[in-house]
C-alpha cells in the first residue's frame, strides 16, 4: 500500500491530494478569484497567494483522506513546465516537509500528469482505462500535443503546437469579445445556444501532424474589427453564434490531426486531456469520431481536467515504483530557474521550521 502526497503550484490553483496506490484519497484545490479582474493570471499575485494556501490545502488533504504526514510513503510535486514563483512555492514546501519526515521527493512533469490522470482510481466507482499503448490528444492553455503513451512513463509526442495553444486561442477570442477571463468556459457555454456554421474562419494549413492557432487568431480579431466598424453592436447580437463557430473552427483543427494520428499510427484507444478536455464540443466530437472510426474513446472526469494535484500523485506514484527519485540538493531544485536557485534553498529551510508547527 502506497500512500503518496502530491502538490500542485504550477499556475493560479494551489492543490493537494492523498492516494493510496491508485486510489484517490482525497483532492483538494484552492482556487485563486483575483486574476479574473485582469484578465489574466499575474504572476507575482499568484506566488503570493499559494504561500499563503499551501499549508491548509494540505492539512485539509490529510484530513480528508484520514492520514498523516507520517503515514506517507513519498511526496510528488509539480517540477514544470509552469510560472516560475508558483512553482517555487510547491517545490520548496515539497522539499521541507519531505525532508522533514524523512520520505522520497518525486518531480513530475505537469503534462506528463494531465495524461495519467486517466489512470485514477476512485473507491466504489468502475472506471475503463486506456490499453498500451494509446494515443492522447493533450490541450490546454499553454499545449497542445499529440502523444503515443507507449507506457505509464514512456511518452513519444508525434504533434504539437508551432505556436499557440488551443486554449490560449479560446481565451485570447473570448478577450476580443469582451468575455470574462478564463473564456474557454464562456465560450463552449454560449456556444450551446449559437450557430457552429454561422460564421467561418480559416483554418492554418501545418505540416505533419502539428498544430497551429496565431493566424487563427489574428484572422478572427480582423473579421470583427471589420464587422464592429460595420455594426457597432454586432459582438453583441452574434455573441452565441460567434462562439458557437470559433469553438467548431478549433475543434476542426484539433480532429484533424487527431484523425490523422490514427490512421497513421493505427491505435484504437484515443483520449483526450488537459484544461481543454472538459469542452463540451470536443467531448461530443471524440465520441462521434469514436462511433465512426472504430475508436475506444477516454475522457478525464471534468474535476481532472484543470490544474490538480491528484493527477500529479498517480504520477508520482509510478515513478515511485521505479525508484524514479528526486534529490534533495539545492542544485537539483535549482533547475526551476538558476537565478532562484538559493531562494529555492532558503525557501525550503523556512518551511521545514513552518511545517513544525504547523502540521505535528
């Protein structure tokens, strides 16, 4: 029985979560509402308030799985790819306290965990898995791959991104559009009640299997600079319909590939993952694409979708049964950022003194 901590700092969401082996234990997440004025996270506003949700999102993790930091086998953190400062805050709190019960330190790459959240296990409830190998279309703010998942820790990416990713076009369109941050929910939202054919956009033409979405972009910021010169409330009177077509457009683009993929590859099981898979549209789009190709479809459950610690202990979990260790030298956990490298240290010194007090 491998009980497992993970911790999650990587954006704007401070989580924590319990596993025992596969099974969740429990899954806390401390949402940060202050972005949503800006439009976008900030970083230093988010570093600063995972310093201050660290602590109780993982005390209430304890206590929700009802366990103790003495009943852990190791601890999973988020190493990258994610913002520099809240990062910080995750590692160096991961660093204290598994120094300060004496169990291994595991790094988990943020992606890697999006794509074995698919491999969680909850108490009392059936759940399919993906055979192995299968192939995972990974979107969300900041990426979007194709991935062949030959193994739980063997991954070869045969698409990506040559620019932006899908869910940085989602809210850089929802922006345009006055829409509040983040505005991938916004939009798949009012998409429900608009026309996906009322307007349409060009579609970036990309080599192999990679994806792009800047010209996207540019060319639906252009449409409706001309059409507002035109009608000065025309967001307005076409808001679902524009939603409804920008989101059909983007999933366009994303199956394609995806379908491609396929074919190439000739792997049947097909899943999706990351802050972009809890789209509505694209959900409904896998499974009709699944119907017509022959494909075993895998959809997170939604609550596994955004950022989360959950999928960063299942990961940690099987780089644990390989002994897939992190160090506990500064130098190590310096990677984040040479420059941070002694705030690292620091950071982890204090903690340990934090942590004392705070959760004996």
């Amino acid at each position: 029985m491998i009980k497992i901590l993970g911790i999650e700092s990587s954006c704007d969401d401070t989580s924590a979560a319990v596993i025992c082996d596969r099974v969740l234990l429990s899954n806390v997440i401390a949402s940060q509402k202050v972005h949503e004025k800006y439009g976008g996270v900030i970083p230093e506003l988010a570093s600063r308030m995972h310093q201050q949700n660290i602590i109780p999102v993982v005390d209430t993790a304890f206590k929700e799985a009802n366990v103790t930091k003495n009943d852990l086998d190791a601890i999973a953190y988020t190493g990258g790819p994610g913002l520099m400062g809240s990062l910080l805050v995750g590692v160096s709190f991961a660093r204290g306290l598994a120094a300060s019960i004496g169990v291994p330190l595991i790094e988990v790459n943020h992606l890697q965990g999006h794509v074995l959240s698919l491999f969680l296990e909850e108490e009392g409830k059936e759940k399919a898995f993906p055979s192995l190998p299968f192939l995972c279309l990974l979107v969300s703010g900041g990426h979007t791959q194709i991935i062949v998942v030959k193994d739980y820790l063997d991954f070869e990416i045969t698409g990506s991104t040559i620019d932006d990713a899908a869910g940085e076009a989602f809210d850089k369109c929802a922006k345009v559009m006055g829409l509040p941050y983040p505005g991938g929910p916004v939009i798949d939202a009012l998409a429900k009640t608009g026309n996906p054919d009322a307007f349409s956009f060009a579609k970036p033409k990309v080599a192999d299997l990679n994806y792009s979405f800047s010209g996207l972009k540019t060319s639906f910021l252009y449409f409706l600079q001309k059409k507002v010169a035109e009608n000065p409330a025309f967001i307005e009177e076409n808001k679902a319909d524009l939603c409804a077509s920008i989101q059909k457009t983007i999933i366009d683009v994303l199956m394609d590939k995806l379908i491609k993929a396929a074919a190439k590859t000739g792997i049947n099981d097909v899943a999706i993952a990351g802050g972009v898979s809890a789209n509505s549209g694209l959900i409904e789009r896998l499974q009709q694409n699944g119907n017509k190709y022959g494909w075993n479809v895998f959809v997170p459950e939604r609550r596994f979708t955004t950022d989360n610690a959950a999928m960063i202990a299942i990961t940690g979990y099987f780089k644990y049964k390989k002994s897939l260790f992190s160090s506990f030298d500064a130098r190590q956990l310096a990677k984040i950022g040479s420059q941070f490298g002694i705030i690292i240290y620091l950071c982890g010194e204090i903690i340990k003194v934090i942590i004392k007090i705070n959760m004996s």
